[in-house]
C-alpha cells in the first residue's frame, strides 16, 4: 500500500474546479517537498445502474475506465505545468468517494478538493460529500478556488477554542512558508437587545481582543517574521471571513469552535465560506489524544 503520510492527496473528477486543485496542491507539495496523490472514483457512474436495478453493459466498464484515465491525464498535465519533475501518483477505483476520502485522509498529510465538480465526485459543496470530507476527515482539507487577490496575506480564524488554536498554527505555518503576512480575525455577532438588557454585552464583545492576545502570544514567538494584523469585529463570522477572502489567498480555520465560530463546519458559517469564500479554505481538524 502506498505511503501517505507525506503526500497531499487531491480527489479529481474531471472538472476545472478539480484541476485547480490539483495545480494548487503541486504547488503546495513542491515548495514544501511532499508528493501528490491524484485519485478518481468511477463509482458515482456504476451507480445509476445499480440504483435503477439494471445491469452494467460490458463496454460500460472500458468506456468508464477510459474516461477516469481521462481525467487523471488532465491532472497529470495541470501538475507537470505548475510543478515539472514533482512526484506523484495516480489511481482510480471503484470505492465510493466519501468513504474513499476519509479512508485516504487518515495517512495523507492534507486533503485537497475543488470547491465544486462533477462526475467522481459530484454535488461537490452542494450535498455530502464535501461536509462529509471537511467535517470528518482526519487531516487538513482545502477547498480550492481560484484566490481573487494571491499575493495576499493568509486569514485565520480565531475563537479561542483549542481546536481554533491549531488552526492558528496552521495558519502561522502557511504564512511563513509563503512568506506573507497573517491577519487573525476575532469576530463576535452583534447582540441582541436582550443580551445588552441582561449585561450580557462585555463577555460578546470586550473579550476578543484578549481572545486574540492569548492565542497569538506562543505562536508570535514561533514565528517572528511573520507580520500579524489583529483584527477584531462586532460582525457575524461568516460575513467577516467571507469579506476578508476577497483580499486573501488563504483562509484557515478549525473544524470546530465556539463564540464566534460556533457550530463551523455543521451550519450557516460554514456552509457560506465553503460556498462563497474567494480564494482556498483550509480546514484543520482538533489533533487526536
């Protein structure tokens, strides 16, 4: 069986939002001496067969096949245009595209996805497969799309949950290998009547900027050329994050979270960044132990 551990594992399914993908993890993989795993699943097209209780023609499978080599050859031209001499390997299978995913993502250093596609992995941000794969997988996943400004700083995410403390030291991580600036963004939405009446304003609100000061206190030491912008905001997150990947080229955040991120991944705040987001979301997962 194939090593994972070092490599950046891309599902591809014959979209241009798969092969930017693919181009964006060889970038990735080349800077930082990983390799590339491209991977197609050819279920979702056998599917409709065996749902619908019919028999698979026997040139079905030869024209199935060829059609994954297809994409895999798409794939592999993308990564040699952007990363000439990389190592990487291809493969197509039959295994359902969540469960092949989440099986790869327990050895693969990260996890790349296009933000939406067809085919091998259909329905991509549209239905579960993709919260599958961002929610569940056992490494990092990014969500790639073209950044709309990719000169820009990393954005990362933070609430002061644990898990959104790894996500900061991912972000930290990608900025100094990129060799940009971090903004770190506390955003707490604004409270209702009730919650000013009850003296519920100071907890929502005062407190992010100690949020932010806690979190980057160890991290700032670990990486001191990295500029930080602390950036603190009585907004809704989604808004917040979604308005500053306009002028990011990556934006990182934990899987889970609380305060300001509550419910990441599993509600309205993910599913809005995931959806509108301008530029690659890379989600970190709470380490295990």
């Amino acid at each position: 069986m194939t090593d994972l551990s070092n490599a950046i594992v891309v599902g591809i399914d014959g979209s241009d939002q798969a092969l930017s993908a693919a181009a964006w993890a060889a970038s990735v993989a080349s800077a930082r001496k990983l390799s590339l795993y491209l991977v197609t699943s050819t279920e979702p097209y056998f599917r409709g067969f065996y749902g619908a209780g019919m028999p698979v023609p026997p040139d079905a499978f030869a024209e199935i096949d060829e059609l994954a080599r297809t994409h895999l050859s798409a794939a592999t031209d993308r990564v040699n245009s952007v990363a000439s001499g990389l190592e990487f390997t291809t493969e197509y299978t039959q295994e359902q595209p969540v469960a092949l995913l989440l099986r790869m993502a327990k050895e693969a250093r990260m996890l790349a996805l296009g933000a939406s596609g067809h085919g091998g992995f259909g329905g991509m941000l549209l239905g579960s497969t993709a919260v599958s794969a961002a929610a569940h997988a056992a490494c990092p996943v990014a969500v790639v799309r073209e950044p709309s400004a990719p000169g820009g700083p990393v954005v990362a995410g933070v609430d002061g949950s644990d898990n959104s403390t790894e996500a900061l030291a991912a972000a930290f991580a990608e900025a100094a290998w990129r060799g940009v600036g971090l903004v770190a963004v506390h955003a707490s939405r604004e409270p209702s009547i009730r919650e000013v009446g009850l003296g519920h304003l100071e907890p929502e609100m005062a407190t992010s900027e100690r949020v932010l000061a806690e979190a980057l206190a160890g991290l700032q030491q670990q990486h001191p050329d990295v500029p930080v912008e602390r950036v603190t905001v009585n907004e809704r997150p989604r808004d917040t994050l979604i308005e500053r990947s306009r002028s990011a080229q990556l934006v990182v955040v934990g899987s889970r979270g609380r305060g300001g991120f509550l419910g990441m991944l599993l509600g309205s705040t993910s599913q809005a960044l995931l959806h509108h987001a301008e530029c690659p979301v890379l989600v970190v997962h709470p380490s295990k132990g």
